[in-house]
C-alpha cells in the first residue's frame, strides 16, 4: 500500500500546462534513470560473481525473512521519498529501492539466464512495451483510475497470501497465478500513472519515479517468470 500524499500541496493537474510538462519530464527522466541504474546494478552483480553468492544465500531457509526485510525496506523507500522535504533523502530513498529490486532479481535472472538464454531481454521488451502501452492509457483517456487503489490492495494481499501458502506447504503457483499478477502489475501501472498525472504535488517527481519504478520491475518480474515456465 502506497502512502498517502499531503494534502497541503497543489496537485500538478492544477498547475499550468508548463509546469505539468515539466513534472512530467523530471518523473519520467527518473524512471528511465532508475531503469538504467536497476540494469547495471544486475551486470555488476553478476560480472563479479556476487549473484552467485546471493543466489546461495537466497536457497536456505533464511529467504522469507529476508523477503519480509526488504518488504519493510522498500516501504521505508516509499515513504521517504513521499514524505521528506529533503531532495538528497527522496534520491537516497530511489536508489536504496532500485538497488533493493535489484538483488531480490538475482534468483529469478541467475535461473532465466541459465535454463533459458535470452528470455530475460525478451521480457524487457515485452515489460517496456506494457508500460508505454498502459501509460498512453492513462495519459490520452485522462481517467483518474483511483477506483484501482481498493482492487490493487486486495489483490495484493491475497497474492502475498498465496506466496506464503506456497512456501510454507511446498506448492508451486503455476502458470495462471503469473498471469494474474502481470495483470495486477498493468492495473498498477494504470493507477500510479493517473495517480502521477492527476493528484501528485508539483516538488515529488521523485516519489513519483519510485513509484512507476515499482509497478515496471512488478510486471518484468511476472513476465519473465512465465516466459521462463515456458521453456
């Protein structure tokens, strides 16, 4: 769950049309920075050697309490970077998210590129081409799909639920739960975008790029999860 925005701050929509492109520009630039940084974080990672050691560390049983503690760090992020006035904490806070993602990917892109090479740029395309096709929804309808917020948390806890079960009895989700949570990713970048373009103040451009950041690495993380079931 997202948290909530001041609401002491003039929403972007009511600006003039200069500044609304403006913000838009910052968001979208920093999303694409955020992308770029998530990207050469995984080369690093995996160029020195040290996804393999976090592969090792992911395999014991250790791996829920870590997921619970990158939970709770990316909610930290969130926060931060909506709720501090301080640009140098609201960057600190993107860049602690963006490297979060990245080392919760290592498992899912070490066995991608392993029993499937290739998959993982072939889900990147398939990711980016979601997200521009769902933000030019949300930008040229101009529909304010804030009727999202309930559905995207109910969804959210029945699928963090499901993982849970999964681990804990030893099942595996299958086809047709990856195919649901790429639709919950779409439905979440529908509603951030509105959210971005209709309600964020003016000054949280960086909020506002954790937060599509956020829904893109969702939706990547589905998508090559069921292109690598498919192999």
């Amino acid at each position: 769950m997202q948290p909530q925005l001041r609401t002491t701050y003039r929403p972007t929509v009511e600006a003039s049309r200069e500044a609304r492109a403006e913000f838009l520009l910052k968001t979208y630039a920093h999303v694409f920075a955020a992308l770029s940084a998530f990207a050469l974080i995984e080369v690093a990672l995996f160029k020195t050697g040290a996804a393999e050691s976090l592969l090792e560390a992911f395999s014991g049983g250790s791996w829920l309490v870590v997921m619970v503690l990158f939970m709770l760090t990316g909610w930290l992020c969130t926060f931060t970077a909506h709720r501090v006035e301080s640009k140098a904490l609201q960057y600190l806070a993107l860049g602690a998210y963006v490297a979060i993602e990245a080392v919760i990917f290592v498992p899912l892109l070490f066995m991608a590129d392993d029993h499937a090479p290739g998959t993982i740029s072939s889900a990147a395309y398939v990711t980016l081409a979601g997200f521009a096709g769902l933000t030019g929804v949300a930008y040229f309808t101009r529909m304010d799909f804030s009727f999202l917020r309930g559905v995207l948390i109910w969804a959210g806890v029945c699928a963090l639920i499901a993982v849970l079960a999964g681990w804990i009895f030893g099942f595996e989700l299958g086809t047709w739960f990856s195919v649901a949570m790429v639709a919950l990713a779409g439905a979440s970048i529908l509603y951030n975008t509105s959210n971005v373009m209709l309600h964020y103040p003016e000054d949280r451009y960086v909020g506002a790029a954790l937060q599509l950041f956020g829904s893109v690495a969702l939706m990547f993380w589905y998508v090559l999860r069921l292109m690598n079931s498919r192999r």
